[in-house]
C-alpha cells in the first residue's frame, strides 16, 4: 500500500477530551489503526497513552471526530466514546509494562476508512532494517494544551531528531528520545517516519514509512522543559492491539526505563477552555 503517511496520519489523529465541569477539559490525542477482529472482519482501534484515559475520571470521553463538507469544508463534530462502564470498570486494554493503550470503537465509515493499517506499526526488525538511530529526523501529530491546526479539528504536525542512543532492540530500550517541544495535550500522539529510509551498508535505499511509536512524556529538570519527547517503541503499541483480541497474548515485559526528570504529557495538566 503506497501513501502519504503524514497525510494519512493526520486524517487518523483524534483530539481526546473530557469536560471536567468546571469550564475546562482535559485533553489527550489518540490516532485509530484498522486490523482484523476475532470474526475476521475490519475493526477500528483506538490507539493512545494509557494515562491520558486513567486521568479521565468520568465514564465517557469525546472523541474528535471531522465531517467533510460538499463544499470542501470541514466541520468538528465531537462525539461521546464510553470508556468506563456503570461500575467504572475500564473499558479499554492497556499494556503491562508500558503507558499504552487501545480501545476497539465504532467509527463513522470515514474514519474506519481513514484508520492506518496495522502492518505500519514497526515491528521488531524495522529500526535495524531501516538503520534508523540518533539524529534521524521523525514527525510527530498532537494537539498541545489542546490547541488544534485549525477550527476543523486537525491535529498540529512538528517534528524532530531522534535525541538518544541506541534507540534499539525495544525488549531492551523500550523507549528513546526524540528533540522537540512537548505540551500536555501532545500524550498518546503518533510518531513516525514518512520520508525516504535507508537501508544497512550495501543495502538497496527504499521507502522507509512506519509509525515508530507514540509520545507518553516529556523531559523536565528543575521545573525547566527541556524540549525533549519520550516515545515508547511501536511495538508495545502492537502487543497492546493483540491483547484487545486475546487478554492471553504473550508480551514483552520490559524493565521500566528511568529518564531523570521524565514526566507525562499528561492530560491531567491539559486544562483548556471548552
């Protein structure tokens, strides 16, 4: 399947919010991933930081769903996403060892249509096949302080340099930094690569898209941002999809890594006027 990954993405990424009854919300992002469900049919699934749901104590969500108009506009439509039940039980899955988390949701046809592929997440192999390491350039979708591109709701690009080393195998570093400002609202925010990849010595170059991973913290010292993104590896974000399946299915238990100063872009701090 051939595409523009940055434009695919962005017509995937969601604002996720919930009203606190105060005047403000909190805000997450989320970006949706189509795969074959128990009965063999397309599902969509809903794809964010597990701290971005945790932190919204009320049973339903808004899900930031956009129309498209006839006349080439565009018009935000949120709509209710339950994700508690009446006894508050969490209705989606989360991984074990890792902040994140998916949910099986019914989309409007156009978003299930819109949802990326589930072979886009990287796989174990796809950051040495791809030779990817410090200093390649990766983008990343979000909606800081839940400030969107535009009033149609679309989510805000930016990009940056991968800012560690080594940034694989994942069972080993499950996450790397990435150089680039980082806001509450940002959580749960796809981070990929949509540009030419390359290749291991010797090898032929060819196109390298994939979804890397998604940002769940940024860095601080001393109450100082200091502008640098923690993304946790793709591959978490798959063994998650599979356990929405099958609560049984093997993961990788990975040992917590230790960033000092490292804290959630959380939604818990994402308070915006409604």
């Amino acid at each position: 399947m051939d595409m523009d990954l940055s434009v695919e993405l962005i017509h995937a990424t969601v604002q996720l919010e919930q009203p606190l009854g105060d005047g403000t919300r909190t805000v997450g992002t989320g970006f949706l991933i189509s795969e074959t469900g128990p009965d063999g049919r397309p599902r969509t699934i809903l794809v964010t930081a597990h701290h971005v749901l945790q932190k919204m104590p009320g049973p339903d969500a808004r899900i930031g769903y956009r129309i498209s108009n006839a006349d080439g506009s565009w018009s935000y439509s949120p709509q209710p996403l339950r994700i508690r039940d009446r006894g508050g039980r969490e209705l989606w899955t989360h991984h074990p060892s890792r902040d994140v988390a998916a949910i099986a949701i019914t989309a409007p046809p156009e978003f299930a249509k819109a949802a990326i592929p589930a072979d886009y997440l990287a796989a174990d192999d796809t950051f040495s096949r791809y030779d990817v390491g410090a200093g390649d350039e990766m983008m990343a979708l979000g909606f800081p302080r839940g400030l969107a591109a535009n009033q149609a709701g679309f989510p805000i690009l930016r990009s940056g340099r991968v800012a560690s080393y080594p940034v694989a195998p994942a069972k080993i570093f499950p996450t790397f930094l990435l150089d680039f400002s980082v806001f509450p609202g940002n959580s749960g925010g796809p981070v990929f690569m949509s540009a030419q990849g390359k290749r291991r010595a010797g090898a032929e170059a060819e196109s390298g898209r994939f979804i890397a991973g998604l940002l769940t913290q940024q860095v601080e010292l001393n109450n100082e941002r200091l502008e640098i993104g923690i993304v946790t590896h793709a591959k978490y974000i798959r063994e998650t999809i599979s356990l929405v399946q099958n609560p049984m299915a093997p993961v990788t238990l990975a040992a917590q890594s230790v960033v000092t100063g490292a804290k959630a872009a959380s939604a818990e701090e994402a308070a915006a006027p409604n």
